[in-house]
C-alpha cells in the first residue's frame, strides 16, 4: 500500500493519541488510514488526523509506550471493499498481509449457496443471445463440473419462475449465461468458439513482484540486514552496532552522525515548498528523496527575490508580486507590441559586476500570466547577443535551447529554469529574461520571474536566496566516528545515491573511510571531468589499488553501488552488474576511524552534489554474486 513515513511517532499505551515529530500528517493521511508502529506488528485504523503532528487512533495504543519510533501510515485500499494493498518499498508487509486475509475472511462470514434442481430450466429461462462465448465457456465449464442429480431443490416444488429468480437475486448478470440454450450444457463447437473469440485481457498484478523478482529482493534484503551500521536517510531510521549488549541500536541522526554547515541553506520540503534550514542542520529533502550534500557555492546576484532591485530593458513596466511554493516573484508587463525576438526584447536585465572565467549556471522560477514565451540571453557587451533557450510555459518545454539546459515543474503553476554558460570573461557579466511572443504582448499580459541565481560550477545547486548582497553556502560535512560497527579487515559499503555529475577539475567523493589523511583510505569517488566512478585502497605507504567504472548517460540518476574490499583487493556493482574487480599488491590502509559521506579528494571542502537514500556497511567482503544481488541484479 502506499505508505506516508516521513518523520517520527510517539505512542502511549492505553492512549489513542499518537504525536508525530516533522510529520505533515494534515496533507497526507485521511481518517480510515492505517496505522502501525514498525516491529509492532499490530495496525490500528485511524479514527481523525487532528493536526499535522497529531492523529486519534479508533482504539487505545495496546504496545509498549516510545517516542520518536519508525512508524507507517497506510493510505492505499481496494475499491469497494477497502482491503489494504501492498507495495514495493513498504514496511511491515506481514502486518499488511494478515489484516487483508482477516478482512477478506470477514467478507465470507454468513455466505450460503441456495441451490436447485431446476437450474437447467433457470438457464434457459435467460434469452440466449450467442453473442457471447467467452461466458458461455465460463457457464458450462462451472456447470458442467456439476452433478445434476445432487442440486436439491431448497423449496419443494420450485417452479421455474420460482427457480430463475432465485438465480435472479444472485445478481448473475445476464450476459454471463448468453449463448446457453435449453439443449444442455454441451452445444458442439461452443466450447472452441469461445477460445478462438477470447481475447486475452492485460494481467491486473503488474504491480506485484514475479516469483525470480521475489526471491531476488528476499535475497537482497537479507544481505543488507547483515549491515552492522545502516544510514537509512530516506526513511530517517538509522541503526548501529554497538557491540553483544546493545546489538543493533536505533538512533535519531544526530547520534549516528556528525553534520556541519558553516551557514544556511533552502531545501524541499514533502509538499515541494522551499524552505529556509538553519546553520548545522541537516537537509531530508522532499518526500523520502534522502540526504542532500552539496558544495559551497555562492550566488552572484544581489537580489534574488526581485522586489524593486532590478531595472528594466525594453518597453515594460513592473507589475505586483506572487508566490510559488514559498518563493517570491516579480511580474512583467510588456508594453502593447513592444516584444521582439532581437536584443531589445522587454525584459528584466540581471547584473552581477563580476567577471569570473569558467562553467556558470543561471537558473529562476518562471510562471506565466497571459506571456507564455519567455526567451532568455547572456551579454558578452553591452547588449545580450547569446541565446541561451526560449520556454514555452503552456507546454513546460523548450522551444529552443543549448546543451544542458533543464525544464522542471516547480509547483503552483510555475517552473525552474537551468541554464548553463562557460567562459564569463568580461564586465558586468548579465543576463535577460524577457517576453519574445508578439501575439501576447498587449499592454495587459505578463509573466512572473523570481529565485534569480547565478552560481560558477559546472552543475546547479539548491536556491539561494539574497537580499542586497551576494549570499555563500556553505559547505555540507557528514562524518562518523567508526565503533564496533566497522570491520577494518574487509567489507562491504552499499550506498545508494544520484550519481555525481561532472566536477569541474576536483575529484567528489562519494564516501569513504579513511584515519583523516590522504592515505589509509578506502574511498568510492567520481572522477573530475570525466564519466567515470573510481574506487581506490590506499595503504599506509600511500600505494593505491584502484578500479575505474565509466557511468556515462546516468549522472545525476539514482544508483546503488556495492564496494566490497580486503587485503585482496577491490570488487564494484553498481545497478545490479559487478563492473570490475582489482587485486592488491599493496599495503593495508591500517587505522581507518571515519566515514566521510561526500568529501573532496585534498579532503576538506566537499564537492560533490548528491542526493543520498541510504548507505550499509556490512562486516564481510560480499561474493561478486552477493554485489550483484545487493545493487538489484538477479
């Protein structure tokens, strides 16, 4: 069933109040949903969702009284019949199995079968029309199988009438016995014209796993319940090996780990708002999307959120504001006739006064009001001779644009604008974004701008709001101090994560273990301006074995990667193939005593830019078989 997760519950028993830690329960679950506590075992219907962090449950809590537990609420049900449906990705499949059997078990209490000798004679009281012979194999194939002299009548002395409404109130639709006629049940050649007139109708359980699927995902899931440290960030559960006391420990994230940010930063929230995140806090963007780790970066223009700041080109006026999933824009009003495809097209001019070299992106949120042609420039001058793409906001597509452009819905109405552009060399580095449409430039239409963002790196990065000056992120840093839970011998690190996309000259790390230097690591890294994924063990005489994977067409695509590593060597899966394998000649890294997720190569200053869902390490180096199975092969 389709299941909301986010955040934490806590419970009480004999209580059927249940309280919910950055849970937006108003938006996403309904009365009639329900709910359980992961390990409980036990789902309970839920009775009103009283606020965005408060729930009634229709019966007390009966388990053990906790807080911030992992919790399910399901809000997937059959029509009309509302048993709970499962699917891939769920917790607690076996407490949604056995409340559908109980609940189906229910639907047979009190069912009795009135039959009759007169069945025969019911049949062909139906109008046999023979248009159907699919429903006359079904009616024969059910009949036929039955003894005729053991239907007793259960009224004495049934007439027919009497017999075909008792078939009647069965809601037997009539269709269904078309084609049989008061011959019998055997009409040659029925039986063959119906299986020549069937026509196969699409399978209804697409959605469930086939039997080779099932065993493969029951094998991956046992392979990753033998991770002694497990980072779940989509589903913010995180659980660690503390020994043969404790075992395995759930704890929240800042316990597992240690995250800084020197500033802060805008991140998605589950209904796509943008929203403002305090220095040192950690980013679980989106819906379950997982942790995001992103470089510094620093936004170029002055004034991100429009207000009055920027001035005009062209003939246009300014108009009122709007907002799109908590981002303010600014309208344009184009003067009656005054748009134009050439460098006078009326728009807002974007200037940063500074001239940096090398890989920008340009990005904004656009919505249209009436204006659905925008086109966007970059000046190499005075003027904005270069086009960088023209968007059509009806159809939410580019008319044209150059490579590396991208188009996404931003919500509200209104969409996110990337755009890229290398060598910025000259001063006043600006560009435009103006209205190029004629047919709707009457004086009266407009289009809103807002999130304006200029950033120098070969990728964009999340929002960064300013208001008069330029505005830094800092850098995102995620590390652990390795315990009990870490096999310094061998292992294996299952992560999975988008897949860097290219980094400039700078190497980005995906993960890796490492004592703090440049040697004695195990690191999974992308390669700088290049396709490939590297994984490297360096010892602790500094000499690396090292394997190199080209991930061409997926950068920026969720991947699972498993690395496994002893004194033997290297062995790489990623997406459900082992890619390479690399013997060790070398040292042993000796002293490893972190994890880094997402550090650069001199490691300081992380760059790489990803999306994190959840990393395993598991205490023994996997079979290449095992690799494969882990990343989601068969």
């Amino acid at each position: 069933m389709s299941q909301y997760k986010t955040g934490t519950a806590s419970v009480t028993n004999g209580s059927p109040t249940v309280t919910g830690t950055n849970t937006l329960w108003l938006a996403n679950v309904t009365a009639g949903d329900s709910f359980t506590v992961a390990g409980d075992g036990v789902m309970y219907d839920v009775a009103s969702v009283d606020s965005d962090t408060q729930v009634t449950l229709s019966a007390p809590y009966a388990g053990t009284t906790a807080s911030g537990v992992v919790y399910a609420i399901g809000t997937g049900f059959t029509v009309p019949d509302s048993f709970p449906e499962m699917s891939q990705g769920d917790i607690e499949t076996a407490t949604i199995f056995t409340r559908a059997m109980r609940k189906i078990q229910s639907k047979f209490t009190g069912i009795a079968i009135n039959t009759t000798a007169e069945i025969g004679q019911a049949v062909s009281d139906h109008e046999a029309t023979n248009d159907h012979p699919l429903a006359t194999t079904i009616a024969k194939g059910f009949l036929s199988a039955v003894d005729k002299t053991k239907l007793d009548t259960v009224e004495s002395g049934a007439t027919a009438d009497q017999t075909k409404a008792d078939i009647d109130a069965l809601n037997i639709d009539a269709d269904t016995l078309d084609g049989i006629d008061s011959l019998g049940f055997d009409a040659a050649g029925a039986a063959d014209t119906a299986v020549s007139d069937h026509v196969a109708l699409p399978d209804p359980h697409t959605q469930y796993l086939k039997e080779s699927e099932y065993e493969a995902h029951r094998s991956r899931e046992d392979l990753l319940k033998q991770a002694t440290l497990s980072l779940d960030f989509a589903n913010n559960k995180y659980e660690v090996y503390e020994g043969p006391v404790n075992s395995l420990t759930q704890m929240p994230f800042n316990e597992a780990l240690d995250f800084t940010r020197g500033s802060a930063a805008t991140a998605r929230t589950a209904t796509g708002k943008i929203q403002e995140v305090l220095t040192d806090e950690q980013r679980l963007v989106g819906n379950r999307e997982g942790l995001l780790i992103e470089e510094a970066r620093t936004n170029l223009f002055k004034f991100s959120e429009m207000g009055d700041a920027y001035v005009l080109n062209g003939s246009a006026v300014k108009g009122g504001t709007d907002v799109a999933n908590g981002v303010s824009l600014k309208e344009l009003i184009p003067n009656a006739g005054s748009a134009s495809e050439g460098t006078g097209t009326p728009g807002f001019d974007f200037a940063t006064g500074h001239s940096q070299a090398g890989d920008h992106f340009f990005s904004c949120v656009l919505k249209q009001s009436g204006i659905t042609k925008v086109i966007v420039r970059r000046n190499t001058t005075a003027v904005y001779p270069v086009e960088l793409c023209r968007v059509d906001l009806v159809a939410g597509t580019f008319v044209s644009s150059v490579p590396g452009c991208t188009l996404e819905p931003f919500g509200d109405g209104a969409y996110l604008l990337s755009a890229p552009y290398s060598a910025i060399s000259t001063s006043a580095a600006g560009y435009k974004v103006g209205a190029y449409d004629p047919a709707s430039t009457d004086g009266v239409n407009s289009f809103y701008v807002g999130a304006v963002q200029l950033e120098q790196g070969s990728f964009p990065t999340s929002y960064i709001p300013t208001t008069g000056t330029q505005v830094t992120r800092a850098v995102d840093d995620c590390v652990r101090a390795l315990g009990d839970e870490f096999n310094p011998s061998e292992g294996t690190l299952f992560v999975r994560c988008t897949v860097p996309r290219n980094n400039d000259d700078r190497n980005a790390h995906i993960c890796e273990f490492s004592d703090g230097s440049d040697d004695n690591r195990i690191i999974l890294t992308a390669d700088a301006n290049t396709d490939y994924i590297d994984a490297f063990l360096y010892g602790v005489d500094g000499a690396a074995a090292s394997l190199t994977v080209n991930v061409a067409g997926i950068q920026g695509q969720v991947a699972n990667f498993a690395l496994s590593y002893s004194m033997a060597g290297l062995s790489l899966a990623i997406n459900g193939a082992v890619t390479t394998a690399v013997a060790n000649s070398n040292a042993y890294p000796v002293g490893l005593s972190q994890l880094t997720v997402g550090d650069k190569w001199d490691n300081s200053n992380p760059v790489v830019s990803s999306l994190y869902e959840d990393f395993r390490a598991i205490p023994t180096a996997l079979s290449e078989a095992e690799l494969i199975t882990l990343t989601g092969g068969t």
